[in-house]
C-alpha cells in the first residue's frame, strides 16, 4: 500500500467522522438554529434571584421557549441616564421556538393579548428553588406596564411581581412591625388579665350555680314528662286525622274548577270596574246624582207647605183603607150591596 492511499484513506475517515459529528449534533439539537423563533424582553423592579438563562418559558405550565438574557437595564438602555434617575430594572428576554405560522399569529396576537392581560411573571418549579418564567393573563388594571422612557429591542411584554417576592416582602414587614412590638408590656398585660381572670373565676358561686343548674334540668325532665303524657294522648291521633281530612278538603276545594271560574270572574269584574272608573263615567254619575240631589233638595225646601198637605192628605188616606180594609173583612158583601142584610123574621116567632 503506498503512501497516497494511506493518506486517501485517513482523508476519507476524518471526512466521514465530521459528516457524523455534525449529524448528531443538529439531531440533538442543531435544528433548532434553523426554526422560526420569537424574542420578547420583560422588565422586573424586584430581585429575580434563582432565574437563570436557560430557564424554562411556559405559559401555564406549558413549554414555550426559555430565558436568553438577563441584564440589568442600566447596561442596556441607561448609559448615558443619570445615576438617579434611573429605572434600575432587571430586563429578562426570553426565546419562544416554534413552528413559523405559530409564531406569525403570536406575533400578530400579542399586542391584543397584553391588552388583555398577559403578563410574565417568575414562578417556583417545586421546592427547589429553581425559577422558571411563566405566561399568564392576570387583572391588566392591577398589574399596569412599569413605566419606561427608552425603546425596547425587541416585543414587551409586562411584567407581574412574584408571587415568591409578594410573600418575603409580607414576611419582612411582619418581622419588622413584630420588631416594633413592645413584648414586655405585653407580657405584663396578658399576666394581668390571667390573674384577673382567675380572681373572678375564684369568685363565682359555684355550689349556687350547680344546683340552679341542677333544678333546670329537674324542670326540663318534668316538661319532657308532661310532653310525653300529651303525645300519648288517644285524641291526639284523632285530631291528626281530623286535621289530615280538613286539609284534603281544602285542597279539593282549591282544585275545584269553579273556584278557578270564580277567580276569573271576580278578575274580569274588577278589570271592568277599573275601567269604568278610568273612563270618566263614575265622576259623571256621581255628578248627576249629586246635581239630583240638590235640585230635590231644592224642591222640597220651596214646597215644604205643599208636601205637609200632601202627606196629612196620605195620613188620611191610609185611615180609609184601614177602615175598608176592616170592613171587608167583617162584612165583604157589604162593600158590593152597600149595607148590612135585613133581618128575616122566621114564623112562628112573636115579633
């Protein structure tokens, strides 16, 4: 074998073992350098410890991308801001990798899902400690954008505080209202109230208490008896039946379709009523018979001589029928033939 072959061969080896390299490497990972991807940057104004490049993005708890940068905003966008005017926020920007219509509609979609509340916002993998950066749609009117005076390089997305930082932030300001407590005084007044406690609890006249106590629950066995001696009464029984029977009759008269009629009828009278009086005939009425009134009124006050006649001439009158009304009744043949029959003298008999 010559020299040329050997080196032939080796060149082909070599060759062969970088096509290998290199395959697996983009199986392991090198296709992702060819997918679509989306960058968006978010900014924080408390501390994002246990969240490192490489963390996992995920919008409630799915896998979207993970965490590219993390910088403070200083270095990025407030050089040549004055120290104290700075934001001195932490700029967290994450890569999403998908699928190119994904992204395309993502991006597309993003300024209306901000306005709709999605929200980033660092979150605890377990009981680790890691961190991860979660998606969320959160209340927009309780976690507005934090204000910024420079142009983001990339999709802004806002931020929402912690809720890891929510809690140390509540543990420190009750550690530090505890530190403002004054623990002797208070120790002083709750062995103040024990000892008042137990002075009062010396003074309570337990024997009187026991035995009222005693004589409510003799009471209370004696009206449980008196209950069972009426329960067991036998016109009890009868007055439930008595009572079941007199309900089966309301319910059967309450299911009498005459009943239903009656309510009918008793509703259209009242519905006619009602129009009548809203149609103005009931105020005229009234107003005639009022008018009637006065003109009869009116009459017997310019006539009262005249009427006194006319009823001393029915007093009369009705003395008359009185009278024939008692002579029709003792003699009505007398009415027809004017008087009494004449006496019919029988013979025999001396006149």
């Amino acid at each position: 074998m010559t020299e040329e072959t050997k080196y032939r061969r080796l060149g082909v080896f070599v060759f062969v073992a970088l096509a290998l390299l290199f395959g697996v490497l983009f199986l392991l990972g090198g296709r992702s350098l060819f997918q679509p991807t989306l960058v968006f940057e978010t900014y924080f104004n408390d501390s994002v410890a246990g969240l490192d490049v490489g963390s996992p993005v995920r919008f409630r708890g799915v896998p979207l991308g993970q965490v590219s940068e993390i910088l403070p905003s200083w270095t990025e966008y407030e050089w040549d801001v004055p120290t104290n005017k700075r934001r001195d926020y932490i700029v967290v920007r994450a890569t999403i990798a998908q699928n190119r219509d994904w992204i395309v509609r993502i991006r597309r979609e993003t300024p209306a899902m901000i306005a709709a509340g999605l929200r980033a916002q660092t979150q605890l993998a377990g009981i680790t400690g890691q961190q991860y950066l979660g998606l969320d749609f959160l209340d927009p009117g309780q976690y507005p954008p934090l204000p910024f005076d420079w142009k983001p390089k990339y999709i802004y997305m806002p931020s929402a505080p912690s809720l890891t930082s929510q809690i140390i932030a509540n543990v420190q300001h009750f550690l530090a209202n505890l530190d403002k407590l004054d623990l002797q005084r208070l120790e002083r007044n709750i062995n103040t109230l024990l000892e008042t406690l137990n002075t009062k609890a010396s003074e309570v006249p337990v024997a009187e208490l026991s035995a009222e106590a005693s004589a409510v629950l003799t009471d209370a066995h004696t009206a449980i008896g008196h209950l069972d001696v009426i329960l067991t009464n036998p016109k009890i029984p009868a007055f439930l039946r008595n009572l079941a029977q007199a309900s089966g009759r309301v319910d059967g008269l309450l299911a009498n379709p005459g009943l239903n009629q009656t309510i009918d009828n008793v509703a259209d009278v009242s519905v006619r009523l009602r129009r009548f009086a809203a149609s103005g005939e009931l105020d005229r009425t009234v107003r005639r018979i009022d008018d009637l009134a006065s003109r009869l009124d009116g009459t017997v006050r310019d006539n009262r001589y005249d009427v006194r006649v006319i009823v001393q001439d029915l007093r009369v009158t009705a003395d008359n029928i009185r009278t024939l009304s008692d002579n029709l009744k003792r003699n009505p043949a007398g009415i027809l033939l004017g008087g009494p029959p004449e006496k019919v003298q029988l013979p025999g008999k001396s006149q």
